[in-house]
C-alpha cells in the first residue's frame, strides 16, 4: 500500500507522543483488517491531528470538550486527549473548563464523569513529576 | 427571587451580546416557567459562559466542538456560537478547523451538517461588513 | 397472523385515540414491511401503552422527558407525546416543567427547542378549545 | 460569591438528601474549579431540583426515564436519581415500568441495562430495611 | 395473557439460540414487571428475530453496526450479536469491516471500542473450537 | 498534497457514482479548509468505502442501520446510502427490514423516521425508472 505525505506526517508525529504505536496497532489489529495501522496514521494522525490552522492547544481542548460532551461513547479516549492537552500547554484548570462548560450541552451526569476522569489524569500526571 | 452576583455578571454579559434577551425569554417562557428568564441568566450567562479561567474564544471553540459532534440534538444554537466565537477572535478558518476536527468523533454526517451550518453563518457575517 | 390479547388491548387504546391509526399504518408501511401495522399495534401500544402499572399521566410525562433528552432524534413524536400527557390529566406547567427539568441531562439546547415544540402544541391545544 | 435565594433552597434540600454534599464536592473540585461547589448548590438544586410545579416524584420518574432512554451516558447518576424516587413515594413497579417504557425511545439494550441498574438499587434499598 | 403467532416463532428461536431463556428472563425481571419475559419472546424475537426478508446474516450484521455507532450504550448486547452473526455465517472478518465502517458514523472512539469487543469475542469463540 | 492508492482508488469510486465530486466539494469547502475534498476522497471513499472484505450490498446495509439508529444526526446522508444500498443490489424490501430492525436498539421514533425517508427515496427511484 503506498501511502501519502498525510501519512508520513501523521506517522512522524504518532511515534513523537506515543513511541511504537503504529507497531502495536498492526499487531493487535491488522490480521482481522489489513491496512489498519496504516489507515490510523495516514488518516487519524495525517488528515486530522497534523492539520495546520488551529493551535494544537485549541485542537485538543476542542476534541476533550466534544468527548466530555458526547459521555458514555468515550472511555479511555477522553483521557488520552486530556493528556494531550496539558502536554500541547494547556493548564489544568483550562481542561476542567472546559469539560465543566459540557454540563450545558451534554448534561451534567456526563460532565461529572468526565470531570471525574480529568482528576485521575491529574494525578497521574502529578504523579509522574 | 433575589439573585446572585453569577445572576448580575450573566445578565451584562448577555444584554452585552443581546440586548433585551431577557425580557424576550421572560415574554416567552415565563408564563408557563415561573423565573425561567432569571434561571438562564443566573445559570447559563452567570454560572457558565462568564467564568473566569478560559479565554472566550477557546470557550466558545469548545461549545462548537460539543454542539457539532452532538449533531441533531443542537439545531440553532450551533450557529448561535460560532457566532460568539468569531466575535470573540476566533478566525472563519479556526471554527471550520475545530469542525471538522469533529469527525473522529460525531462522524462524517454530523461533521458536514455542522460545517455547512458554518459556511451559512460565514456569509451572514460578511454580508454584515 | 394470529394475534394475541396485548394485540386487543392496543388497538383499542390506539384506534380510541386515534381513528383509522391502523388502516393508516397498514396504508402507508404494509407493502413495504408485511404486518408492520399489526406489529405497531400489538407492541408498541399492546405492550407497552397499555401496560397497568403506572397511571397514563406519568407514563406519558416520562416519555416527553425522553424524548426531550434525546433532542433531534425524536421529531414529531415529541409533539404526539405532549398531546397524550396533557389528555392523561397533564398540566401546561406539568409538561413544561419535565422538559425544564431535561436540560440537566439532555443539555440546554434540546431542553429549549423540546420547550419550544410544547409551546406550538399548547397553542394548538388552545385553538382547539 | 453572593448567593440567591436559589441557592439557599437547593443547599437545604441537598443537604437533607445528602448530608455533608456541599462540603464534599468543594474538598473535591473547587481546587480546579472555584466555586464548582456553590454552583451544584444554586444551580442544580436550587434551580431545578426544587422548583416548584410537580410533584418530587414525577420530577425523579422523569429523570429515570431521560437516564434510562439516554444509556450509557448516565452512568452512577441513574442510581441515584432511582433512589429518589423511591424515597419521593414512587414503588419499585412504578420506576420499573418508567424503565421498561424506555425500550421505545432508547432501544430495548438501554432499557435492560437501566433495569439491571434498578434490580442493584431495589436490593441495596431491601437490605437497609 | 394469550400470545400470537409472533410469540411462538420467537420463542422458538430464542430457546433454539438461547435454552432457558424465557425461564431466565421470568425469574429475574417477571415478578418486578409482569409478562416481561413474554413480551421479551413475543416483542423482540417474535415481531423482529424471525421477520421474512432478510438472511439472518445481514440483520445480525446491520445489528453490530448499529450497536458500535451507538457506542457507549450497548455494552454487553453487543458481543451477543458478534457471536449471533458469526453463528449465522459472517466472518471474523466481515464482522470487523462492518465495526471499521462505524468509524464513518458513530467516531472513530466508538469504532475502537467496538473492535476491541469483537476480539475478545473471537478469542472466545476460537477457544471453544 | 501527494496521495495514496488508498486516493487513487477512492477518487475512482466516488466519480463513478458521484461524477465530479472532488470538484465540487473543492469549490464548496477548500477555501476554508485546505485539501478538504482531498481527504474526503482518500480517507471517506479511499480507507473506508473501497476496502475489500465485505460486500458492497452489506457495508451500505449496516450504514443504512446505523444511521437510522442514530436518528436526528445523520439528515441528509441516510438517503444517500439508501440509494447506494439499492444500487449494489439490496432490494426495497431488505433496506426496510433493516431500518425496521433499529427500532430496538435507536427506538421507534428513529425507526420510523428513517422508514419515511427511505419512502422518499423509493418513490424517487421509482420515478427515474
């Protein structure tokens, strides 16, 4: 499968924030879907999370607000991209925010729980200081 | 029913963006919801949207993220906030950026819908100028 | 296709309140999905409308509160509910209040736009008296 | 932070339903979120959870439904808001009827997983007798 | 309560797939909600499992997409429907391709999630082999 | 912007069913968001609409099937992969047993709501006949 400059800029920054993952994705996933791993770098990371025209910052808070939001959907996805967040500089307090403006839109049980969730981060974070 | 001092921030910040909103809420809604008119300002306005801790255009950014990957459910106030959000610095582009970032996770559909949505109010704006 | 005793029970409870529903149904939905009309009456309104258990006013007050939550999945259907609390015995200030109640879970914008649906009905329900 | 009689209002019910709740949530969130604590109080308490217009337990059946037909979303809250209801006068066949109605608006999963929550909460409640 | 012939067909099936079922079904929800467990037969086997129309393998299949777009909300009953469409001769693989797909409409978090639920299925299902 | 085979085969599909597409949605949405019909052709139809491995017939079902049970969010575009599941050979009858099915897992508001539209798709077809 060749792939496009999407891909390699999308791989480049996967590997920089999560060393191996397209190596573990290809191995969890590709024998059930060929072409898995590649189409997560290629268009996840390419087409969508290296797009110039917005701030990494405001990327990853917009995506922490639109997960908090949309509640039980997200799992272990909200507190990969609250990571992502304080890493790209935003603080603490701007992603509790955030998630805490999602009680108007996606109901207060779902900005708890993802209030809930951005405290473990923290401590985790806190934790590897 | 007396108020607090979330009710008087709320009430300037949405007469400052809307004027006469609430007596249009109160004329609306109050007969059949005693006190609505002063709940949306105490609540939504004072509560929520004049918090300190995030500037206005990330606030906002992170309101259409929500609403755009919630699809259906937010009809108008989809385009009532992108309009806060331009008004509030945030470029045509940044607010296309931060929708369509919103695939991965509303989908395709309500991505588009939203975008759409966002090119309606971009001529509105400039027809405006 | 034989039916059973839910199957009387709903087609009375919905021909009562609305004449014709399964002759309309059948009309409209049958060539496409044989007995689909027989299945709406036997299910929808033979086991579950006509269940005892729950007194007609609060069964229905409960779903306007669902489908106010669920916001733009529920269309016209909002609107057939609202009716059939209000002739359970419902209030205008009953139904409003579920509705006001639902922008603590289904957000504030699925709250206003299901409040705005009542207050269409209401005005119809009003023109009709 | 004044406060409005809203907030007088939901602090004496939240207290009475929970004692110590105030308190709790401020050790909790108010460290990220100042004030996060007096906002549950007046907002969600004071401005909706004791407003007048119905009934607490048609107000907390509405609640177990919007929860129930919003699934996974809802998460610890449904049980608490179940418990309400059965302290508000409601039987257990009537919150369990709410639920089984909700298999029309959020699918029959949603409902069998808002049941199974109920069955937890029914057991909890016959064993504090 | 007399049932129909949408009970019988559905009963029959369900205890084909499921022996016990409907017993299991009448001791844990019959005794909260009376006929439960009937309507469970004569609802959701009856009047949907056994419709003409379509092969078993495409409505189980239709059935996952649905479940996994809807994300967060189907827990467990999606796996019971993984194992129904392979049982009804989809492949591992296809059954993947139709949760990939998901991506496109439920986010690709949903997607992710759904997939990871299918592995564990299909580890399940190789070791009963 | 270099592109993939996963593009190659994309852009194919897509003018084959939709002649000039990329050009269209170029001149609609690249002003706004650079190589934004570009990623539609190669991630939407290129990584996900021309994978192998599954049936056309059956990845157009389950998209009929999630859209309809997502209900409000999905406007437009349930018509579209209505007509896409007709022309890869899905009958009338097979695109309505499976939206009929998604009354049990997004509810029977969404159900017939995508049963409606897929009336008008039908007529239409039937019209260009």
């Amino acid at each position: 499968m060749t792939t496009s400059d999407a891909y390699q800029r999308g791989k480049a920054m996967a590997e920089a924030t999560n060393p191996g993952i397209e190596a573990a994705l290809a191995a969890r996933y590709d024998a059930i879907l060929p072409g898995f791993s590649t189409t997560m770098m290629e268009v996840a990371f390419g087409h969508y999370y290296t797009r110039d025209g917005l701030y990494d910052k405001t990327r990853y808070l917009a995506t922490v607000a639109a997960l908090a939001a949309l509640g039980g959907q997200t799992g272990p996805q909200l507190k990969v991209h609250i990571r992502n967040a304080l890493r790209s500089g935003a603080t603490q307090r701007e992603v509790a925010e955030v998630i805490n403006q999602m009680a108007l839109y996606g109901g207060f049980p779902a900005m708890i729980n993802a209030l809930n969730a951005a405290l473990e981060v923290f401590e985790g974070e806190e934790a590897d200081t």
